[in-house]
C-alpha cells in the first residue's frame, strides 16, 4: 500500500504543482482564455489558489519524503481535497460538467492519501 501512495502522491504532485504554477505566474488574460472560470475571480484570488496548490503539492512530497513533520503530509492531501471541493462547486455553478469529473477524481485521491498515510499505511 506505501507503494500505492507513492506512486498517487507523485501523480497528484505533479497535478497541482502544474496546474497552482499556471495560475500564479501566469496573466489574467492567458487564465482566462484556458479556464473560463478565471472571468470571475480577481488576480489575486487566482494566484491565491495557485499558491495554495503548489504548497499543497510540496506537502505531498516533502514531509514524508525526509520525515521531518510527516502529518504534513495528510494535512496537505485534505488541504487539497478541500480546493477541490470549491473547486466542484464553481463548477457545478457555472455548469461546466465535464470539468466536473476530473476534479472528482482528484479530490477522491487525495482523500485516499490523506486516509492512507493518518491510518500508517
């Protein structure tokens, strides 16, 4: 099971390290353009999410990885299911189903982390 979390950790790193980079180094224009969503946001709470999705991603990796603080770990995955949910509920909002579906897909896989390494496994 470690292996298994590993493995989903890395995937979901990757996920929102990307995607929190994009919208905190990019320009509201080029957000807006790629996620229509973004019309409805300052920049600032854009780059706001970016930055909370790249902490999260770090939270991932980091504390596990050197075992300095490794509850870190699950509190970033919760951390990140919890942008997740808001995120759905934008979605669901502005009815943009399809976008829907992958954001479920990443919250239930946080919750599996969060849930994987709080029970030690």
């Amino acid at each position: 099971m470690n292996t298994v979390l590993w493995i989903v950790q890395i995937l979901l790193a990757l996920a929102f390290g990307m995607a929190g980079f994009m919208k905190a180094t990019r320009p509201i224009e080029t957000m807006v353009s790629r996620m229509a969503w973004a019309a409805d946001y300052s920049p600032r709470a854009i780059k706001l999410i970016g930055v909370a999705e790249i902490l999260g991603a770090l939270g991932l990796i980091l504390p596990q990885l050197t075992g300095i603080a490794p509850i870190l770990t699950p509190l970033a995955a919760i951390g990140l299911a919890i942008v997740m949910v808001l995120a759905i509920g934008v979605h669901l909002r502005r009815r943009e189903f399809p976008v829907i579906l992958f954001n479920v897909i990443l919250l239930a896989l946080s919750v599996l982390v969060a849930w994987g390494r709080l029970t030690g496994q």
